[in-house]
C-alpha cells in the first residue's frame, strides 16, 4: 500500500472524523483509505485524488467544487450490479467500509476520455445546437448516437433491491433546517410543549457550526450544539430527524421529507408530514464566480474549502489563491493559516475592502489585489495557476496554485418557500433574492431569511418560535441565547460581479456547461425572458437544479438585457429540492402489493380443474385444459358442451347492487333506457345505463324482486362506478328520493348452469321453485332455496343456451360448485371458462360494452334506438339523443362480420373499408370489434362497428389489419339461433 | 395535496375524495324542452373563475357523502364547506333547478 492512497493530504489532528474507525473503499477500482465520519469527496481529497469525473456535454475534467447537495462536478456512480446509483453528488455520499464508486460520462477511462473531442470542437455545439442539426438526411439517422452519447450517468435495468418506507406525521411545528437558527427555535417550541419535528439533511445536527471556527459561551460550537440535541432528544414531544431532507412543500403545508435509513433495513423513507406550522431555518448556498476557466478541478467555493478543512482534516491544497467579490472568503485564509496552509493571495472584485480584513492579510503575509478579477486559469487535471487584470482589463500577471477558492456570495435557501407560493425580492445589498411575502403558517428565520451574524440569526430564531408558540400554544418562556465569543467573517459588504464580456468560455451553469457564451446565443435569438433563457440553454437543469449558479446566471441576464436581477425574476422553483428515489414514492406497494388481487370464492375448485387463470380485476379461470389440450382446444370443447349438452360457468364477480326503497322504480326508470315500471316482480329485463351526453355507460340485467325492491347485474369491473354513479344522483340532485342503494357483489356467489340440459341439471339439485318454463321463463326470477341453499335464480342467457343463474351465499361458492358439477356427471357438464363465454355471446351478437361499445356508442348505435326513442318519461342522457349529431345515419353501427375464407382469423381493431380491394389512405368505416372462431358455425365471425351499418346487409367490405388485406361480408350480428328458440326452452 | 374539511368525518387528505366539478349547476326541470344551446350549457359550459369556486367534492374512502367546497382556484385556501343542496355562506346567492317532483 503506497503512501498516495492512505490518507496523503489529511491533517494529523483535528476535524470531525472518528479517527479510529479506518475505512476502506475503491474509487475508478483504485482502494483508498478513509475514516468513519468522512464523506465520498472528503476522502478522495484526502487521497490527493484531483480529477472526480467529466463535465456533461465537453467531457472537460471536474474535481470536487462544493461540500454539500448543491455539488454540480463531483458526479459520481456509486455501488455494484442492481444496487448501483448513478449520478451520485459525492460531498453527500457517506463513507462506508467498501463503498464502491466509479466517475461517468467518460470512456474509457476519467483521466483519458475520448468525449473530450467535443471540447476541442466546442463551437460546433452551442446551447441548443440540436435544434439547429442534425437534420439530413432525416434526424433518426442520427439519434441512436446522439442519445447513446446524450445523458450523464447509466441507467439500471434490473428492478430496485432495496425496500422503502413510508410514513405519515402530523405535528404543530416543522423545523426544517438543524443549523443553529433551527436548533434554538426546536428547543424553545420544544420546551413549551409544542409537538415539533426537526428535519436536517445532514447525519447530524448543528449545521454551519460544525464547521467554522464559532465559540459560543467561551466553548467551541459543538459543545452547545451537543447540549441541545440532547435535551432535545429526552423531549417526548420533539422528534429529531437527521438524515432528513425536507424535499417540498406542498398544499395547505402538506410537507414531502426523504429520510435515508443508516443501518436499516429500508434504504430510504418517505414522510408525508402535516403540521401547522412550518420554520424554514434552511441556510444559504455559496455562489461560484463567473470567469474564464472556472471549472477546473482544484477550483472549489471558499466555504466549502473551510469545511473540508475544519471537518474533514483534509490539507485541500499547499498553494491557495482566493477570489470573491465579499467578505466571508477571507475567514478561508484565516482558517487556511491556522492549519499552515499558504495563501498566497486574494483577489477581490471591490475598490474598498475592510481596513481590519486588510491588516489580518498583511499580518499574515497575504497579497490583497482590489478591484481585480480572474481572466484565465491553467491546469489541464488540476489547477495551475491563474492570471488576473483589473477591471478594465489591463493584465496584473499571472500567479501559481493548486487550489482556487472562490465565493460568489450567498444565495439563501428559499426553495421550499417557493413551492409554498412565498415570494421574493432582489436585494441589492447581499446580492441575492430573499424571502418577500410569506404564505400563513411560514416562517423563515436566520441566513435563509438573509440575516447575516451568527448572533441575529439566532436572535431572529428565537423571536420567531416565540411568535410561533403564542400563535399555536400558549406562551412560552423566551430560550437563553447562547453568547457568540469567537465568530468568523460574515458575508457583508457584497460587491456585484464584473464580468469580462469579451470571453464566452465563462461557465454559468458547471453541470450543465452552460457557458456565458451561450448565455449571449439566448438573447442574441430572443429568449430574454427568464423560463425561456433556462430552457434554451439548459441553465439550471441539471441534478443540482442550478443551486450555485443559477443566482448568477440571472444576474448574467439582467446585465445582457439592460434589465435589473429584481425584473428578470428566477425560474420557478419546483419540489424535489434534491432527488427522491421513485423506490421511495412506490413505498411498499410494488410487486404482488402493487393491487389487490381478487379471488374468486370457489378459487381452489377451479385450481383443482386445472383452470388457467386470467386478472380481469378477479382472477378468473379463462379455460379449463385437459388432457394436454392447448388454449384454444380447451375453449372450442367448452363451447361445443354448452350448446350440445351442459356447462357450468362461475360469474360470482358479476355486479349485484339491491336498490331498495319506496320510490327504487322511480329512480330506476330514470336511470335505465328502459320501462322499470312495468316490470313485475318476479321478472327481469336487460337495460342499459347512459350518461347525460346520451353514451353508454354499462349493461345489464335488472331484476325486481318486490314494489320496492330491484336487484341490479353490472359489468364485473364496473359495479363500483355504477354504484358509485347512483349515489351522486340520489345525492346531488334526488335527494328527496326514497331509496338506498347497497353494493352486494361479495354476498353472494353466482353460478350459470347453461345448455340444452340445464334444466334437468338444476332439477337433481333439489329447486324449492318450480322451475319449469310456464312457471320459470326466461327473463323471469325465484327466491328459494336450492340444494338447502338460500337463492335467488334467474332465467337469464348469455350465452344464447337456455340457462339458469343460480345465487347462493358466497361463503358457500366452493362446496356448491362441486356439489354442481357432481349433479351434472350424468349429463357430462362441463366447466367453461371467460374465453369460451365470449366465443358463445359473439355467436348470439349480445354487447360487451367497452369492446363492441365506446366512448361515443349511443342506444342507437348498438341497435336499441327503438326502445331510446319510445320512453316518453325523462331518463339519463335521453335529451342529448335527439341532438343532430346523435340523428346522423351515417353514424357508425353494430354489425356482424364474416370473412369470404371462412378459416381466415380476424383481430379486432381491424378496419373496415366499404367495398372489396380498397386500399388506404382513406377515411376508415369502422372496425373490428370483437372476433373469433365459432366451434358451432365452424367458421371465423365478428362483430363491429361500421357506418351505416345497418343498411349494408350483404355489402363486402376491405378490412385493413395491419398489412394484411381480406374480405368480409356484412350480415345480422345474430349468428346463432336468431330466432331465439333456445331461450324460451 | 390538499388537506379538505369534509363537513362530516373532519379534515382529510385530499387522497380520500374524488372531486366532482362545479357545483350548483341546475339540470333543466324538463330536459325535453331545452334547446340544444341550454342542454350544452348544462353539460359543458363552466364558470372557470380566477378566484373562488363553488365545487363538489365525494368522500369516496370515507363517510362516502357528497359536500361542497368553496375553494379559491389561485391560492387553494378552502373557504367553507358546506352541505350538498345548501347554499355557501361566503358567496352569492345561487339559483338552483329542481331535478325532482
């Protein structure tokens, strides 16, 4: 193990690092050392490891620019296999004891990445030059190499290993932020008995204060830090939660918090948190600087060199030059010193800086330069040097270094305000837009809210959980404010940027490469306005969301369009603040928790007939295979059994909603096409339902069972929105109708015997009805009991056979079952499936609505404009029927199909085009709707839609499928037993 | 996600409730009689205001009752809730159909 990977550049004593805990991990399949405590980009520094990865679109090498979310450069894929994680922002990625991480977005390798040639031809690709090329011969030519090179990190394509949490809260007061302004407030609202959450990002709380060189009451900050979070760790009412970040804000405070499990077994946890009031103590962001060059590694904002240094013990360079255009980079210089670091000098874009910060550089042997910016930088995988001008250009030299620390000034955190519809205003003194108008329920306190000192921070977080506590409890005794005896250098005295405009190659946007350049392109072609200037240069767009640069790449904007920041506003700022795992939002409901599935009472007797099993909201057995039968065998014997003898189909699932009540007929009559009135009790009718704009919603079968009492047949998969639809007419506009309704499909079990022998199946069964066909006809019903079971049976067919639906308690569905097949062996029943019920109602031209009906399917249409048209009372939809639209002949009509090649298969969705040999492009005619091979009439069938139809008897049509071509024959949608001699058996 | 006041269960998340359009809108008392001008306005025409908006709402995974919000549309600030077929103390008057006898 050489000395290169073992730590090289750490402090031998210091930081926040647990230096008795030594890590390992690999970086580019290189093994380094680190320690417990330290993060990806902190030990990488610590190892001298200069070039992190590859900018986005010139593959320009990147080092680490920042120490926190806001990272742009540090990009990194982390982990192995199914658990690797692209696109990772390394200062935020733990340290872990065989942590694996790889650069992207450069090959083959981060040191030697072919992709740098488009640096080298970086003028052929402005922002939005594929809007420009790319053009010939056609674009598909070349978009498998474009969107092969396009992108960043590589995807995953097996599922997510891991699992993830879910929870909801509720509490009085959320804290977002665990700096020193949230720490002060969670504790004041705290001990006045307020339920209060306190979210930090971090692995701990204390945010700037375990970083830069504060005392507080005489003692280093973390001292009153850890005083805190235990007291407010023995709070019952206080829930800590480190790790957390608060990702959005949403409606009525609703607040959405990502929390990453450490030594869990959930990888994150997702938090739906409602409180009643919100403290954003968020912080602010450090800026980056605009100048040539200002992307190369070894280039990292001053603060973030700070904690690197301070928390991590890591020696970030030998050689330091700092650039700012305010104060706060000079504690850099400090904290630099005290840990014999070099800078050799500072360059600072203002006239006038602080007598004292001037007499501290010259004590400690530091060049100030005043006035002066950055005109290049040197250092191909690492900083060189640097030179500088003045403002008005005039060369000043050139000055060597390894690290360049910048700062840009201070951007407060106010994103979650944002999403929350605060507002905000440009303020010339910081140099940044702070919060303006606060929706109710937010507060923001601290350098989130652009108060600069440690002290007024805290003082501001005290007052305002003071103000939050009398608002939401009760009084509360004011918090002792810890005395601040040590501070740094805040960030006064901002100075706005001087910008070189002669010089493209300035980056404003590092992880996007966005460049000044193409800033000019964007107003150049007219996209001045600030959404527009985002989405034509891609500003902002990036995984960190243009946290360290978007600030001055408005400012950018304003100064090209002679316009103010405060009048070029910001983009809007939209949730997640960082990136949400979509594993997080699914939480548990993946895979067989992804819906219900539903099992048909008698499950295990179609299991045991081999049943293949199909969801169509209930798992129901399509066929039944025996013997080795194929599908379709299975399907063209079951039908052949229901018409030549007997079968036994389970429609259990079938809708049964009871309408009951003094006026159920009234309602039901305006709620069907049909007369309900006169249907007497004891018989049943077909109906069907429509909506007001007169389009079929469902069919069905409605049975009276007494005056007052109907039992309604819905389409399996629809009975709660029919029941639901009827409920929103007895509420909203009946509400003096006498009627309830009761959604009964679970209580009970259905099963149709059907066939030529059904009655004489169901009479083995011990019926306490007569149910011969005087006493029983079709569309009549009984209650009673059969084979000692509570029933109600209705002579009801789909299939076309004479046939009985038998209702019995759905407890009881597996034993009757059985004891039905039992009663059928004599008469060889057969069990029939879903598939070949669909193979016997295409035969008798009977509707499945939502395939032969759609979204314009009128009574009419399907072939019942006569019963429509003939109600006279008012029902559902019935007035948009008499509109023009709805009186068209050409409207598009049921008809049955037949192809001339009676083998041929049909498909529905297929065209139809009128006439034979008909080619597109033409206006279609209709299509298929439903098809199959009919066992009974041994030859291909279907059922569409088609335009005046019902006229065309006999015509042959051209069906279009894809790129086949055959002809069918037009006829009666009836194909079997037209005149319904079966039913009335 | 809105956090509504359902006027008999208590405030819910918006997850639990189906929302069901504008409210008040008066269904002709004899459809038969309405030009197709009216019948359109019943079916389609909205009031899509800038500012408060008289709407149904059902709270399907809960008491399963329909209610009436009135709901500012810029800022979603629920103003009041109220029972369906009652009139919202915060805004005009509304005339109403009869769809019954």
């Amino acid at each position: 193990m050489t000395d290169s990977r073992n730590n090289s550049a750490r402090l031998p004593d210091g930081g926040q690092i647990d230096r008795s805990r030594p890590l390992r991990f690999t970086f580019n399949g290189t093994s380094y050392a680190g320690f417990e405590g330290d993060t990806l980009a902190s030990a990488l520094l610590a190892n001298g490891v200069k070039v992190i990865g590859r900018s986005f679109k010139y593959h320009r090498p990147r080092g680490i620019f920042t120490a926190g979310e806001e990272e742009p450069c540090a990009l990194v894929e982390t982990g192995v296999g199914d658990a690797r994680v692209p696109t990772c922002r390394a200062p935020v990625v733990p340290l872990e004891d065989g942590l694996v991480a790889n650069s992207q977005n450069c090959w083959p390798s981060v040191n030697f990445d072919l992709g740098r040639l488009v640096d080298l031809t970086h003028g052929l690709w402005p922002a939005g030059f594929y809007n420009k090329t790319f053009k010939w011969p056609s674009w598909h030519t070349w978009e498998g190499l474009i969107r092969k090179s396009a992108g960043l990190g590589r995807p995953l394509t097996g599922p997510d290993p891991d699992y993830y949490e879910q929870v909801n809260a509720y509490c009085d007061l959320l804290v977002c932020g665990g700096g020193p302004a949230g720490l002060l407030a969670a504790l004041a609202a705290g001990r006045a008995g307020l339920r209060v959450i306190l979210a930090e990002q971090a692995d701990s709380f204390g945010g700037v204060l375990n970083w830069e060189d504060v005392d507080l009451d005489q003692a280093p900050a973390p001292t009153w830090v850890a005083g805190v979070a235990e007291e407010l760790g023995q709070l019952h009412n206080v829930l800590l939660l480190p790790r957390t970040t608060v990702t959005g804000i949403y409606d009525h405070l609703v607040t959405s918090m990502l929390q990453t499990g450490h030594g869990t077994a959930w990888r994150e946890c997702f938090w739906t948190v409602r409180p009643r009031h919100i403290l954003l103590t968020t912080g602010a962001i450090e800026q980056g600087l605009i100048f040539p060059g200002n992307d190369r590694p070894g280039i990292m904002l001053a603060g973030a060199a700070r904690q690197y240094l301070n928390r991590y013990a890591v020696r970030v360079g030998e050689q330091v030059i700092v650039s700012t255009n305010n104060d706060s980079a000079y504690q850099t210089v400090f904290d630099l010193a005290r840990r014999g670091i070099k800078v050799s000098t500072v360059i600072d874009v203002r006239r006038n800086v602080s007598e004292s910060l001037r007499n501290r550089l010259s004590e400690l042997g530091v060049y100030l330069l005043p006035a002066a910016r950055i005109s290049g930088t040197r250092g191909g995988k690492g900083i060189t040097a640097v030179t500088i001008e003045d403002l008005d250009g005039h060369d000043l030299g050139r000055r060597e270094c390894d690290l360049l620390a910048v700062s840009g000034g201070w951007a407060p955190r106010v994103h979650l305000l944002a999403h929350a519809r605060g507002s905000l205003r440009f303020d010339d003194a910081s140099q940044s837009f702070l919060p303006d108008r606060l929706p109710a329920g937010i507060s923001v306190a601290g350098s989130a809210n652009g108060t600069t000192g440690l002290d007024q921070c805290l003082a501001e977080a005290a007052e305002h959980a003071i103000r939050i506590c009398e608002t939401l409890g009760g009084p509360v005794d004011p918090p002792q404010l810890p005395k601040v005896t040590r501070s740094v250098v805040e960030a006064d005295l901002v100075a706005p940027m001087q910008i070189d405009s002669s010089q493209p190659r300035q980056w404003i946007d590092l992880a996007h490469d966005v460049t000044f350049g193409d800033a000019e392109l964007a107003v150049r072609e007219g996209y001045v306005s600030v959404e527009h200037f985002k989405r034509y240069t891609t500003t902002g767009m990036s995984v960190d969301q243009g946290k360290t640069g978007n600030l001055n790449a408005f400012i950018v904007l304003g100064a090209l369009t002679g316009r103010e920041p405060g009048e070029v506003g910001t983009t809007t700022f939209r949730p997640p603040y960082t990136p949400v795992t979509l594993g997080a939002i699914a939480g548990r409901n993946t895979g067989e928790f992804y819906a219900p599935r539903q099992y048909l009472p008698a499950h295990t007797s179609h299991q045991k007939l081999n049943a293949r099993f199909e969801d169509y909201g209930w798992q129901r057995p399509d066929c039944y295979p025996q013997d080795g039968e194929s599908d379709h065998e299975a399907i063209l014997r079951e039908v052949r059994s229901v018409r030549n003898q007997v079968g036994v189909f389970d429609n259990s699932p079938i809708g049964k909603l009871e309408v009951r009540g003094p006026d159920a007929a009234e309602f039901l009559n305006r709620v069907y096409i049909n007369n309900v009135l006169s249907l007497k009790t004891g018989h049943c009718r077909y109906g069907l339902m429509l909506n007001e704009n007169g389009v079929i919603i469902d069919d069905g079968v409605f049975i009276r069972l007494g005056d007052d009492h109907f039992l309604l047949n819905t389409t399996s998969a629809g009975v709660a929105r029919i029941h639901s639809m009827l409920e929103e007419w007895l509420q909203c506009e009946w509400p003096h109708l006498q009627v309830v309704v009761d959604d009964v499909t679970t209580q009970w079990a259905n099963f149709t015997v059907a066939g030529p022998a059904a009655r004489q199946v169901v009479e083995t069964l011990d019926p306490s009805m007569d149910i011969s066909a005087q006493a029983l006809p079709h569309m009549a019903c009984a209650i009673g009991t059969v084979a000692g079971l509570d029933t109600r049976l209705v002579r009801v067919s789909f299939s076309g056979e004479l046939s009985f639906e038998i209702n019995v308690p759905a407890r009881m569905a597996a034993s009757f079952f059985e004891t039905i097949l039992e009663a059928g062996k004599p008469f060889d029943i057969a069990p029939y499936g879903v598939e070949a019920l669909m193979v016997l109602r295409t035969e008798k031209g009977y509707l499945h609505v939502g395939s032969d009906t759609d979204g314009s399917s009128t009574p009419d249409d399907v072939g019942w404009g006569r019963v429509a048209r003939n109600k006279t009372t008012d029902y559902i939809g019935k007035r948009s029927l008499f509109r023009l639209a709805n009186q068209d002949l050409d409207r598009k009509q049921l008809v049955g199909l037949e192809p001339l090649d009676r083998q041929q298969a049909l498909r529905p969705g297929g065209h139809l085009l009128i006439g034979e040999n008909r080619e597109p492009p033409a206006e279609t005619d209709g299509w298929i709707t439903s098809a199959c091979f009919s066992p009974t009439l041994e030859r291909s069938i279907a059922l569409g839609v088609l335009k005046g139809g019902r006229e065309k008897t006999g015509e042959i049509l051209t069906v279009c499928d894809g790129a086949q071509r055959f002809s069918v024959k037009v006829v009666s949608p009836v194909f079997y037993d037209p005149s319904n001699m079966k039913l009335r058996e | 996600m809105l956090r509504i006041p359902c006027p008999y269960c208590g405030t819910r998340d918006q997850d639990e409730f189906k929302f069901g359009g504008e409210s008040h809108i008066a269904r002709p008392a004899q459809p038969e009689q309405a030009s197709d001008a009216e019948w359109a306005q019943y079916l389609f025409y909205r009031t899509n205001p800038k500012g408060i908006h008289y709407e149904r709402w059902l709270h399907s995974f809960g008491c399963r009752r329909w209610f009436n919000l009135a709901r500012d549309t810029v800022t979603h600030e629920i103003v009041e809730a109220y029972p369906m077929g009652s009139q919202p103390q915060s805004g005009p008057i509304q005339t109403e159909g009869h769809g019954d006898d």
